[in-house]
C-alpha cells in the first residue's frame, strides 16, 4: 500500500520550491469542480462527527464493472458553453492510500470518511488532472492554478470514462475510484509527471443546498507517464510537499556506513571527484569540503524518491564522520534516459559529526542514492569507495 507525509529536506547546491498548503494550490484548480453548493448554510449547522460507515467498496467489482462516457469539454474549452460540475468540497472525504494502472485506466483507492448527518448516494468520480511543478512534486505546474474558467489552459490529461457506482444510505467505509484518462483531442498521452484531484456530488444532508454537497481528496493523487502510459509513482499516492519519509539511519552521524536493500533497479556512479581538502578554511571561504558529480540510473523510468550526497567515513571504523544525513524525508525527483545528475559537496571543516573541522588525515569517500519502493522500504546504494586526504593547510594546497 502506497503512504507518504510530505515535510523537507536539504540539500548542497539545492533548495525545493516551497508552496503553501494544498487549499492554497491545487484545490484552486479544482475550485471549479468544487463549487460551494452549500454556501448558504449557517455558521455551525454542519455537523462535524463522521457517520457511520458500510462495508468497504469492493476493488475487484470495479474493475469489473462497465465504464460510462465522461464529457471533458468543460475542461477542454474552459469558457464554452459546457457547465462545470457543482457541488460542495464537503463532508465527504477520500484518502487516497494506494494508485494502481492498467492501461490508460488509473485505480485510486482509500478510506472514505462522511460527516454526521449526512446520506451517501452513490459514487461518481470527476476528475482534474494537471503537470506538477518539476521544482516541486506537490504542487502543480505553472498556469495550473485555475481549470475550467475562462482563459484557463487546456488540460493535457483528462478523464474520459469512469465506473459509476449507485448506492445510498451509509457511506462505504472505503471506496475505489476507476478512470480511463485520455487527451482533449484523442492524441496519446504526452509524458511527464501529474497530479490527479478526485471529486464527487451524491451526499445528502440536512443544510440548505444539501443535493450540492459532496466529496474531495484529502491530497492530490501522484502519478506519472512513460512511454505514452500511466504508472503510479513507487512508494507514494500523494505527497503535499513533494517528499516522503525514508529510513536513513545508515547514513546518520557515526553509522556503519553500508548499502541498504537490493537497490530498487538503481545505480550511482561519481566523476570528477576531489581527492584532497584542505584541513583549515580558505580565505574568504564559507567552508571547505569534497565536492563530486553524482549521477543516477533508475532502469525504470519515472518520479522516484530520491536523495543523492557524498559522504566520508573514518577507514579505522567505517562510520560516518562527514557528509552525514540525519532528517528523515526525501524529495520526489523524474529519472530520465538522461538519469539524473548533481553536483554534491561533503563539508570537512563545518556540519561535520565531529562538531568542528576533520582532523587531517586519509578517509574513505562514498557516493550515495536513496529510494523508497513500492512498499515504503527504503534502499541505499552506494559507489566504489575512494580516498580523501584531508591535509595540512600548507599541503594539497
């Protein structure tokens, strides 16, 4: 099952986009969909406790249930004559916990919460899918912000049929949404990372305007294409600022340093890699360190979580003495045929494990990539090793 929490990381030579919470970005984009139907309810009126729930929707009768036509042509002539659909962001809920694709079909399944007081009546997917933003996996790209209103761009992705599922009464306790996605024009689908905002009406209440309520996703649904095909993004359904947690405790602060896993089809490689530090800071210098190019291979294509470094250990111990990675999250990157390279630094005489510059002397050097798979394991890979002297001042100068 796919999870993920979005928080920060650091990196040398790199700083992640920051954008603000999901209400404040792709909830935009779907602002459209998620007309407040019931706007004109009182201040306190709506309940807040979650009703009780039915057995779970059943994921293998999705499946095998016949798709109905979906008209995207809101989406896809933003300012015609084609209504948006309307209702309200709420009570429903749906967190989505797992992404699954066959085909051009994309299955996103989870929890499903409804408010007290509130009747479900049926299950009707509507679909916003927009680019992400490359800087920031979470957030949409730019001129993304608003769909379906005049002037807005034409979606590159939209949903061209779904499963329609009736009901009333309680609402499933978890539901499984089905889409077929497809172009405005019928082209392919063109590659590139995306973000999904799920939707829906069918909820009943006791609020004025209440046929207008409905449902949302509590994140925005990750996903990729390759090769003109959709495919989940390993390890994560959603991600609000474009991280997930991973395990990198064998990088930490006087860890034995070792590869962790079987490498998830990843591979690193180094070039122009420094060799020699001074043991004091240069003049007019922040710091001195290692500085190398990393590069990673992924043999599937696609976003995966990713985090690249150098780091140094002590030849006596093998224990991280420099270039350590103490947090806990890692940034959401696209592999390419052109993998993915940057330029990393180990700091000797700064942010060290020691609290203060290496001793001069021989240490061993690594560079490292961390993913997390599918199942939300976390593996290291590391490079073939090699020798860093940290010198006097006066030498390797």
């Amino acid at each position: 099952m796919d999870e993920n929490v979005g928080i920060r990381h650091e990196r040398t030579g790199h700083s992640a986009h920051r954008v603000g919470t999901r209400a404040a970005r792709l909830m935009a984009a779907a602002a459209v969909v998620l007309a407040l139907g019931a706007c004109d309810a009182l201040p306190g009126d709506r309940p807040t406790e979650p009703a009780p729930s039915a057995e779970p929707m059943d994921p293998t009768a999705v499946a095998e249930a016949e798709t109905t036509a979906v008209d995207p042509s809101w989406l896809c002539d933003p300012g015609g004559d084609a209504d948006a659909p309307e209702h309200a962001a709420g009570p429903g809920v749906l967190s989505a916990e797992s992404v699954r694709t066959d085909g051009n079909d994309i299955v996103v399944s989870g929890p499903f919460q409804l408010q007290d007081g509130y009747s479900y009546g049926g299950f009707v997917p509507e679909a916003v899918v927009v680019p992400a933003d490359p800087a920031n996996r979470g957030a949409p790209g730019e001129g993304y912000d608003e769909m379906g209103t005049d002037g807005a761009p034409t979606p590159p992705i939209v949903a061209r049929e779904r499963v329609e599922i009736p009901g009333e009464g309680a609402a499933p306790s978890a539901v499984t949404a089905r889409l077929t996605l497809g172009t405005c024009d019928d082209a392919p689908l063109p590659d590139g990372q995306y973000l999904l905002a799920l939707s829906g009406g069918g909820i009943d209440g006791p609020d004025r305007g209440e046929d207008d309520a409905g449902w949302s996703t509590s994140d925005d649904v990750l996903f990729d294409v390759v090769d003109g095909s959709p495919q989940p993004v390993p390890g994560a359904a959603t991600a609000p600022e474009g991280e997930i947690p991973a395990d990198l405790s064998s990088l930490g602060c006087r860890s034995p340093l070792e590869p962790v896993g079987d490498g998830d089809g990843l591979s690193v490689t180094v070039s122009d890699q420094e060799t020699s530090v001074p043991a004091a800071v240069p003049e007019d210098q922040l710091g001195a360190g290692i500085d190398a190019e990393v590069t990673v291979r992924s043999e599937d294509l696609g976003t995966r979580a990713l985090l690249q470094g150098v780091v140094l250990t002590a030849p006596e111990s093998g224990t991280v003495v420099a270039g350590a990675r103490n947090a806990g999250d890692i940034g959401l990157q696209w592999i390419g045929e052109e993998d993915v390279t940057t330029s990393e630094t180990a700091w000797t005489t700064r942010m060290t494990c020691t609290r203060s510059a290496l001793q001069a002397g021989p240490y061993d050097a690594h560079a490292f990539a961390v993913t997390v798979d599918e199942e939300g394991a976390t593996h290291v890979v590391l490079s073939d090793p090699w020798t860093v002297e940290v010198a006097e001042a006066d030498a390797g100068s």
